[in-house]
C-alpha cells in the first residue's frame, strides 16, 4: 500500500484519456506512490478540459480508499505565464489571467500546492522582473479566500529566468502581500544548473533557510541532472544516471527536515517508457542499478 511508503515520493503523471484526474491517480498507485503531480491541461496551450469532466469526486475517492492525503498533491502551472515582463500589457494580462485561472482550476480540484515557474525578464532586467511577478501573483491573489499557495520553483538560469537564485526567490516573497499564499518548489536539476552545491543536503538546506526560509518549502521537484554544475541549461537525467548522482538525491529524499515535503520526480522517459515506478523502488529501498533501466 501506499502509505506504507517512508517518505513522500510521486511522479509527474498525466491527466488525459477518459479518466482524467481519476486516471491520475490510478497511475500513481500503480507507480507505488504516495502522492503525484499533474497539470489541469496542456501545459503548453489553453486547452482545458470542463471540470464537471475530470471525475474529481471518484480520483478524491480512491485517494481517501489508497490513503493519498490530496493536501500532498500538487499542481503545476502552464508554461504559457511569464510575470517578469510587462512591456505587452496585453501579455501581462493574458499571464495574469491564465494563472488567476490555473488557481480557481485547483481549487475546485482541491489541491493546495501550484507550482509556478516565477518568468523571464526577456531584456527588463532581474529587479523589473521581480516587482512584475510579485505585482502579477498579488493581483491573482488578491481575492482569493481559500487554501492555496503559488510555489515559486526554483530555475536553472538559462536565458533570462528569474530564480536561479535564492535572493531573487526571496525578493519576490518579500513583494507578496498574503505570504501565507506563496511558497517554494525546489528542484534539484535546476539547482545543480544554476550552480549550487547539493552534495550535502542539511548545508543546503541551512542555506535555503538563511536565504528564504524552511517554511516557505512546499514542493520538492527531485531530478538528475545531465549537467555539470553551473551549466545553466536544465536538462533533466534519470535518478543516478546524471551528473547528480543516486546517493546525493536518495540524501535529500529522506533528509528528514523534508519529512512533509512532497518528493516528485520529473526524470524522462527511459527508451520511451516510464521510469517511475523503479526510481521509486530504487529509492525507497536504496538499491540502485543502472542496468535495472534497462529491464523497463
């Protein structure tokens, strides 16, 4: 059963076919997990499917039967919302508009946790940026009277990204008028590209806790990376398969100060089929092997 499990740990899992969100739990369970994260539609165009067609009510059902605790799931944004730009209003609007609905769409799917990639300066510079994505994310949330938290995820740093560093996460929860409303993914792929040291977890995450603050960390994207330190190019490895390395992700997935936090994983497909039951076999039960890739 899930919930025997020792740690948070899930996937990325698809919300499609005739099940929806239904389905998406399914997947999950069958991954031997404990929690998921999904998106409410494409997560690079508009199409939403109707909420009274996602089967909510039998996917909350089966999570209450398999005891998955719908406040350990997460959602994530499209990538369509860039906040760090406003030079288009007609853009900025549109972002705001997509993301005020993202919000509403989790709420009616009970979920707490949305993760949101904080935007690109595509040229404004990082302080402009930063004061239009806290300016976007209190416009969205300015109304809002539920249990919800925008959980700004941290970036790898290509191009003009905003929040490959701590401070520049901190800067904009410092703009946040509801902090109880916003949070902090961490994904340790992107990290390791915008450069930070993860060969010890409880140094990074004392950092983590000078810079921004242990209670702001919601969500923990838990990736390989096949970069080098530094290399600001976020491309994601399977678990040991990366320049990451098993043992230093298995540290941070049963770091206890992480003990509520849930762990997703986002790794590629292996020889196009999905590698997240294994990696969260190989992690639970700390028996890594490349080869057992390969038996996917």
């Amino acid at each position: 059963m899930s919930n025997e499990l020792p740690i948070l740990i899930g996937s990325h899992v698809p919300m499609c076919g005739s099940k929806y969100f239904l389905g998406s739990v399914e997947i999950s369970l069958n991954n031997g997990a404990n929690t998921f994260m999904f998106y409410t539609g494409s997560p690079q165009s508009l199409a939403r499917s109707p909420i009274e067609k996602c089967k909510i009510d039998e996917a909350v059902k089966l999570m209450e039967q398999s005891n998955i605790d719908i406040n350990n799931v997460v959602c994530h944004a499209p990538y369509l919302i860039n906040l760090g730009n406003d030079v288009s209003s007609y853009k900025f609007d549109f972002s705001k508009k997509l993301l005020a609905s993202e919000v509403d769409r989790c709420h009616k799917f009970h979920v707490k946790k949305l993760v949101l990639h904080p935007g690109a300066h595509l040229g404004l510079g990082v302080d402009q940026a930063i004061k239009n994505i806290a300016y976007g994310i209190n416009e969205v949330l300015k109304d809002v009277d539920y249990d919800i938290k925008i959980c700004l995820e941290t970036m790898a740093g290509k191009g003009t990204e905003v929040g490959s560093k701590l401070e520049e996460i901190k800067k904009i929860i410092d703009l946040i008028d509801k902090k109880d409303k916003i949070g902090v993914c961490i994904d340790t792929c992107h990290l390791n590209d915008a450069g930070y040291d993860l060969s010890d977890s409880n140094a990074f995450l004392k950092m983590f806790d000078d810079i921004v603050g242990l209670k702001y960390l919601e969500v923990v994207h838990l990736n390989d990376s096949l970069n080098t330190k530094g290399a600001h190019k976020d491309r994601h490895a399977n678990i040991g398969l990366g320049k990451i390395g098993y043992k230093i992700l298995r540290e941070f997935a049963f770091n206890p100060i992480l003990k509520n936090v849930p762990k997703i994983l986002e790794t590629p497909y292996f020889n196009g089929k999905s590698p997240y039951k294994l990696e969260i076999e190989m992690l639970v039960n700390n028996d890594f092997n490349s080869s057992n890739f390969l038996k996917l």
